[in-house]
C-alpha cells in the first residue's frame, strides 16, 4: 500500500504521516518487518513521521477526523487537531 501511495505522489506532498498501532503479527515464514518497511519508506520524505498511534483495530480506538488540519509534534507523539471538526 505504501508503495501505490508512492508511485501516485501521494506521500511526496504530505505534510507529515500519523500512523497506527500495527496489530498484524509476523509470519515467521516471512522476513517482512512492517517498521522497517515504514521506515524504508517515510524516512528519506524528511518529514515527520509517528507510530503508535492508537486507530485501526485495536482496544481504546482514537477517533479521527477525516480532512482536518492537524499539527504533529512526532518527537513527543502528539497530534493536535487545529480547527473544528465539524464544518
């Protein structure tokens, strides 16, 4: 997925990239490291980049709006909303 996001130029004009607590555990048939694919992919963007974040499939889902301003503090892992949620 990361790659088709690649090749559409889409994670070039991002600003930044929250992504979410990976639940997906490896198969250990497969030498796939999910944080090393991530890394491989988001670090040479310069750009900032935090994991962890608790969406997806997981207990204690954080709600996020979909087409909101954010600002992304990822040295300290937070992400701000900076308008309204509503329009």
């Amino acid at each position: 997925m990361l790659t088709h996001l690649w090749l559409a130029r889409k994670l070039q004009v991002a600003a930044g990239f929250a992504i979410g607590h990976i639940t997906v555990h490896r198969d250990r048939r497969d030498d796939l490291d999910l944080a090393a694919v991530i890394r491989d992919r988001l670090e040479p963007l310069g750009k900032p980049c935090y994991s962890g974040m608790a969406t997806g499939h997981v207990s204690n889902i954080l709600t996020l709006p979909l087409g909101v301003q954010v600002e992304i503090d990822a040295n300290r892992g937070v992400m701000t909303t900076t308008e309204g949620a509503v329009i």
